[in-house]
C-alpha cells in the first residue's frame, strides 16, 4: 500500500534494565539481543519491506534525537520528530498524527515501539498487512499477544465476536482493553482463551485518529491543531516548546482506546513478542534453556554456577551461585537473582530519592 505511515515512539527509559538503561543510553538505544544493532535499528530495520524509508517517522526527546539518526542513517532528516519533554503516548501519537496528515489525510498510520523483541518477523508482517485492508475501511486494529503465562505486567484485550478471516488471519471485534490486573485475575484471563496481551500497536486511519481525538481528548486535539497550523513554517519551533508543556500527560490507552468501541478490531497473533521488560524476559530470550549462562562483553570465569546473566566488559568471577543476573558497567555492579528482576527499579527509585542522579 502506497499510503502507509509507520510512527515509532522511542521515548521509554527501560528504568527495570538499569543500570545498562540509563536516561543518556535508553534502552532502545541498547544492542540487547544483538551485538552489532540495537533495538531501535531492529525495530526500523523489520518495517522495511512494509515501509520505505520516508514512511516511517520517529517521535522522541530532543536530546535522544542525534543518537537515534546517527544509528539509522536510512530515514530523512524531517522523520525526525521531536517532544519537548515527556508527555506520554497520547501526545506522541497525535504529534505523529498530524505531521503525517501535513503529508496526506488519507494516510493510514501505524503507531509501533522502539524497544519490543519479535522472533517471528515474518507474522508481524503478515498481520501488518492485514491490519492494513481493515482500516483502509475507516477501522481500528490492535495486535494483541498470544499471552504464554499469566503476567500480570501487562493491559489485557478482551476480543468479541470473530468478524473476518482475511489471508489466514482472523479478525475479530474488540471487547475492551483491561489494566494490568491482579494474579488471579490473570489467570482467569489465560485460562479463558478469550483474551490478548496489549501490544501497544495499533493500525489506523489519519482521520479516524484525529475524530477519536476530538471525540475524548478535545483538549488535546486543541493543542495538536495549534501545533499543526505551524509545521513548516519558522516558527514551528517554538510553537511546539509553548504549547507541549501544558498538554496532558495521558496514555494513548486512557485517552482515547477504552473509550472506543465502534469498529474496533483486535487480531490475536503469535509471533515470538517481548517487551524485554526486565532482566528475567531478557534472560529467556536469549538463552537456549537447560544450564546454560547468557554472556555479553567479556568472557567470565564460571565455577560450579547455572543460568547467569553476565554483561560486563571487564573480567567477572562466579562461583557456587545460580539463576543470578550480573550487570558491570564503568560505573555501577548490579547483582540480583533472576526472580527479582522487576523490583531493579525501585533501586532507581531509591536513586532519585538520594537526588544520586549521575548514576540514572
């Protein structure tokens, strides 16, 4: 399709990978399951059959900015698209929305990731183009996770009614999103069959966007217009600096996805998804199971130990320890077991308390 956008947002921080994400280094800036790319060049690097170059754009901070077109030198300057500040993923979406509208109204867009891990590429492409026929109707779509365990890290999607099958892949109404919930609810959500991960990816036309905007964010879509009527003029700028700070700082999921309910599909896929969320799914993906240890940077010495996570670029020395996540940078040691992955961020948490900001 010739009028396809694609908008990575590649503003997260990665706080439970600390300290090899840290605010100057993101993680979507970090090669973390492959050495020689990150996954901000991996996540652009899989659109490209999908997408050509001027298609995809990339909303983010400022100071992130030069990184991230120093890693992918493929996608025009303009692409580029910079937040002042944080604001989260509603704003985001709409700064995305409305510079691909200055380019064609009848785009449709794609909203994506910077740092989510997909084994089966070819999947995600298939229900991308699938995703594609559907809005071309002046519909939503979700790609919602094939859940492999009850986590309770994650929004859920409820699907209704199956109302398509297009090229192999099923398409069904979208029940209603669900905030991450508690472990029993979790469970029952699993064990039900009825029910996807939120991926966060959603598939849309350019006007159904900016209608849902100003059907439950009118306050936003206010702002987003003022900051439309500038693009490309000299002032585009400091518009943008003026008018950002005082938007809401909202989810795309609360601003406008649970209030949707018309025309709103969800395609459940499984292609090998991961947020990499913390150390543990970074683990799993990169190991081959049984005992074996995750290596990246400097060999170790190993002794009488299983399953470690090591990155580290100098020499580290295990012995008689299991299932342990080591992290050695210049300037920081991070040692946890592996199932206590999540709680890394309260140790940014503690950081930011002691104002100790030259290590976030």
């Amino acid at each position: 399709m010739s009028n396809v956008y694609a908008v990575i947002m590649a503003g997260g921080y990665g706080t439970r990978l600390w300290p090899l994400s840290r605010q100057s280094r993101p993680k979507p800036l970090l090669p973390l399951v492959d050495e020689s790319r990150s996954m901000f060049q991996i996540s652009v690097e899989r659109l490209y059959p999908l997408f050509t170059p001027d298609r995809i754009l990339v909303v983010a901070g400022e100071e992130m900015m030069p990184l991230f077109k120093s890693q992918v030198s493929d996608l025009p300057a303009e692409n580029f698209i910079i937040e002042p500040m944080g604001r989260n993923t509603a704003p985001a979406v709409g700064l995305g929305a409305v510079h691909i509208r200055q380019r064609d109204p009848e785009a449709i867009m794609t909203i994506l990731t910077a740092d989510h891990y997909i084994s089966d590429v070819a999947t995600f492409r298939h229900a991308l183009s699938v995703a594609f026929r559907v809005a071309e109707r002046g519909e939503i779509v979700t790609l919602g996770i094939a859940p492999t365990f009850a986590g309770t890290g994650f929004g859920y999607i409820e699907r209704g009614a199956h109302r398509k099958t297009i090229e192999g892949i099923p398409v069904y109404h979208l029940q209603r999103f669900v905030e991450k919930p508690d472990q029993a609810t979790a469970d029952k959500f699993v064990a039900s069959g009825d029910y996807s991960w939120n991926s966060g990816m959603f598939i849309w036309p350019i006007r159904r966007v900016m209608a849902e905007f100003e059907r439950h964010a009118p306050d936003l879509l206010t702002s987003l217009e003022q900051i439309a009527a500038a693009i490309g003029k000299p002032d585009y700028q400091e518009q943008l600096d003026n008018i950002w700070p005082q938007m809401r700082n909202i989810s795309v999921d609360y601003a406008l996805m649970e209030h949707i309910h018309e025309d709103i599909n969800v395609i459940p896929v499984e292609m090998g998804w991961s947020d990499i969320g913390n150390f543990k799914t970074l683990y799993d993906i990169l190991s081959a199971q049984d005992d074996n240890h995750v290596i990246s940077g400097h060999e170790p010495i190993v002794v009488d130990s299983k399953r470690l996570l090591i990155f580290s670029q100098r020499l580290v020395a295990a012995v008689g320890i299991e299932d342990m996540v080591i992290i050695d940078t210049n300037d920081v040691l991070l040692v946890c077991p592996r199932d206590r992955a999540q709680d890394v961020k309260m140790l940014v948490e503690t950081l930011k308390r002691n104002e100790q900001n030259e290590y976030l």
